[in-house]
C-alpha cells in the first residue's frame, strides 16, 4: 500500500507540474466503495485525509469504525431523496448534487452546530442516459438556486464522462467542465473546485485543471465485492 500511494501522488505531482500548478493544488480523493475500514486505516497511515463513499450503508459503518481518525468524507455516488438526512449529519462534502430538491433536503438536514456542507453539481457532459448530473443548459439556474440555499457552500462541478482511450479525447470532456466553471465565475459564483479524473483519466483532468480526483482501482487494486 505505501509504495501504491507513492506511485500515485509522483503521477499525479507529475500531472499538476504539467499545467503549471502545485501538486498540493490537487486533492487525491480515494474512492473507498466496497473497500474495507482496514484498508482506510491504512492509508491514511500514509497520509491519505480525503475519503470518498458510494454505498450509505457501508460508508456509515465506516465511519464508525473509523472515527477519530483525522478523516475527511466526500459523499460521492448518486444520492436518493430518501437518504439525505445520514448524508447531511455526517459528511464534510457532497460531489454529484443534480437536483434542487436534493439541495434542499441537505440544506435543511445539515446540523446547525457543523460547518456548511460543501457541494458540488453533477454535470452530464453527454447527455449519457445511465449517469446523474443536469446539463449544461440548466446549470446556470441551478447553480443560482444552490448558492442561495443557507447551510450548504457550492463549491464547484464534478463531471463521469464518457470513457475514451485517447487522452485528447479524454480532455476534450474535463476542457469542458473548466469552462462551464469559467463562465459561472465570470458571472460572480467564485467556485473553486473541479472535481473530475479517476483512475484511468485523472492525468487528463489534472492536465485541464482538476481539483480533485478521486481514484479508487489505481489506490486500493481491483474493486471487491460490494460489502455487506
């Protein structure tokens, strides 16, 4: 594990270099779905802090687990309307919110005592049926209804594009993201996070200005089976 980790940050330090930016510039999310608590303990042994979970049940036990350890949880699969209250009490950011009621529900569930919770709109670059996120079109008036929403911070976009081989390709898509989040600043909404880039593109996405990348085979290995 510790020589996974090395690996990964000299590429992802690599990557950041490459754009003109530091590598502290880019936060290594590990996609921990299906991986054990162990596992989380270990590399944050390694320095690991950002913790991202797809499965509520699972992440909840896991944190347990894990509590006390100087951890940060990212919520970042796709979140159900049903499942926004565990979601707002006990994590620091959510990345894929693509609907205002879901908004809505984390602003009002967000505890008065905790800090506001960061999130993130899902963008769906390729109007791609099987994947979250609203379109380019509707992002403008939705990013307005979320920065008026009190105990959440919008922080900025996260996109799942489609898979392409090519790395011209791949930042084809993560070129498109940066200038939505452009063009949204230009207009006031002082966003500052990219998240975008997993294990088989993160460099792309780093190359065209990725803030985060969450990264789950190239960290932990071949996925398990999902846990019980």
């Amino acid at each position: 594990m510790p020589e996974r980790v090395r690996r990964l940050r000299e590429r992802i330090a690599a990557a950041a270099v490459r754009s003109g930016r530091s590598a502290e510039s880019v936060t290594l999310l590990a996609a921990a779905k299906s991986q054990p608590a162990e596992l989380i303990r270990a590399i944050a042994g390694e320095g690991v802090r950002d913790i991202g979970e797809s499965y509520l049940g699972e992440a909840l036990g896991k944190l347990a687990a894990l509590e006390g350890l100087p951890l940060t949880w990212h919520f970042i699969g796709r979140l159900q309307a049903n499942k926004t209250r565990p979601v707002a009490e006990h994590f620091a950011w959510v990345h894929g919110v693509d609907r205002l009621r879901i908004a809505e529900r984390l602003s009002a569930q967000r505890p008065f005592h905790a800090p506001a919770l960061n999130v993130c709109i899902q963008v769906n670059l390729a109007a791609e049926a099987t994947k979250g996120g609203v379109s380019p079109a509707e992002l403008p008036v939705l990013a307005g209804q979320l920065a008026a929403l009190p105990r959440l911070k919008l922080r900025g976009l996260m996109c799942i594009p489609p898979e392409e081989a090519d790395p011209a390709g791949q930042r084809r898509w993560f070129a498109q993201l940066r200038r939505l989040q452009e063009a949204l600043n230009a207009g006031g909404a002082g966003l500052d996070t990219l998240s975008m880039g997993m294990s088989a593109d993160f460099e792309s996405a780093i190359l065209e200005g990725a803030t985060v990348v969450r990264i789950g085979t190239a960290l932990f290995g071949p996925r398990p089976a999902k846990l019980g």
